[in-house]
C-alpha cells in the first residue's frame, strides 16, 4: 500500500504505525512516496491500495474510502501558485513533478478566474529554476510549507482558498483509493481508526515530524489543525463532484464511487 511522504499525510496513516490492530497495525504493508509516484503505483499494479490524489483515482477508475482523506475548507498553506508576471499573462507554469490534482486545480483557476490556460512543464520542487523556465511555479507539500509567501517578490495564490472562495465548498486532494475488487469495509473502518488515533496523538506527531523535517512546531501545528482536514463528511464529497466536473473540461474522467 502506498501513502504519501508529505506533512499532510502523517496523521492519516499513525494508527498503522504506532497504534493497534484495530487503528491498522500489521493490516498494511506501508511504503511511502510522492503523490504522482503512488498514484502511478496503483496504475502499474505495484500497490493494491494508496493515498491517490483525487484527479488520478478519476482517471484511473478507481474507487474509494469515505469518511477520511486529506482536503481544506479554506487555505491549504501547502499549494503555492508562484508567478512573476500578473495571473491573466501566465503562459507557461511549471509545477512540482510530484503533483498531480494541484496541477489540475491550477489549471481550473487560471482558466476559470484569469482566463488563461498555459503550458504545463512539470519540473523538480525548486523555486528559482522554475520561475527561470516559466511565467509561474506551483509548490505542493513540505517544498510549499519552506516558502514564506509573504518574503517573496511575486504574486502567489493559495490554491485552497481560491477554490473555497470560487465554489463555497471544500476542496479534497486525495483518497484511500482502490480498484473495485480490493475494496473492503474493514480497511475503510482502520483507516478511520488510524486517522482519529493521530488525531488524538497530535502532540506527539507535532514533536516528531517538526525535528523530522526541521519545520517549527508552531506551523506544524497550525497546519494539521488549521489548513488540513482529515475527516470528511458530505460537503467535502460534494466539492470533490465540482471540482471533477470542472476537470472534465480539460480531459474525460469520471466521477468515482465511495464505499463506506
């Protein structure tokens, strides 16, 4: 199974790996990588189950496990869209190799709000390159939470509260997803165990994961508590429909099922 190696990730998955059976310890073989690398995982048939970000599982026909994932009802702190020219003049952005439901969720505001649909040169997570080779960047995950928005001489959206002003409804990036003949109500009751262990392990995840990353716990804090949601319930799915049904002007996906 495959989970994703970011910040926003870790109290989904503190059950598996400090809890008991019933929060999913010893029921998952764990293996942590990049959103685009887990989604392209499951794609392969190398992970059976994984944190999938949402536009993936939508064009891979997979379905999956209500009741968490990783979403926000306001800013999101970890999806920076970077310009150094005006929104309405980007004609080529460059976002975080690693990204793929950011891509597209940049790609519906600039088209939607600014009018605009540039080219798209996936590239490592390093500012200066990037802004070098295109009008704007998009930083997702840790790379996003180690810029200070406000330090920087450009413009930047916050991809979160753009869409949450837009819509009125929340936005959901990932999923425990699957293919149909994997889905099973046991794992969809340890993932919702293991997340509310982390929940109620937060200042031990805080002290961990701010010396792990080297971020200060404060902003560790905040942002598990603040930007991230991890229980979801039905405004959340309902922003998940809007936000794939707006995709669907770029490419033909479907709207994937969940299963309780």
């Amino acid at each position: 199974m495959c989970a994703v190696s970011y910040l926003n990730t870790v109290p989904l998955v503190w059950g598996m790996l400090h809890g008991k059976v019933e929060e999913g310890r010893d029921l998952f073989d764990l293996e942590f990588a990049l959103p685009s690398v887990c989604a392209d995982h499951l794609a392969s048939g190398e992970a059976a189950i994984g944190i999938v970000p949402v536009i993936e599982m939508a064009r891979q026909k997979l379905e999956y496990f209500r009741g968490t994932g990783i979403a926000c009802h306001g800013p999101v702190r970890s999806i920076l869209l970077i310009s150094k020219v005006p929104f309405r003049q980007i004609r080529r952005l460059a976002p975080d190799s690693g990204s793929r439901t950011s891509v597209m969720l940049s790609r519906v505001i600039l088209a939607e709000k600014f009018g605009v649909e540039p080219r798209i040169v996936s590239m490592r997570a390093d500012l200066a390159p990037m802004l070098g080779d295109a009008d704007a960047a998009l930083l997702i995950g840790d790379a996003a939470l180690r810029v200070d928005p406000a330090a920087l001489p450009f413009e930047t959206l916050d991809l979160g509260h753009e869409w949450t002003s837009m819509t009125g409804l929340p936005m959901v990036f990932a999923l425990w997803s699957g293919r149909k003949e994997v889905m099973d109500s046991r794992y969809g009751r340890a993932f919702l165990a293991s997340c509310r262990f982390g929940l109620e392990h937060l200042d031990e995840i805080v002290r961990s994961e701010s010396a792990a990353r080297q971020f200060p716990e404060p902003m560790v804090r905040k942002y598990l508590t603040e930007h991230i949601v991890f229980e979801l319930g039905e405004r959340d799915y309902q922003g998940l429909e809007l936000f794939l049904h707006r995709a669907a002007r770029f490419e033909e996906i479907f709207v994937p099922e969940g299963v309780s």
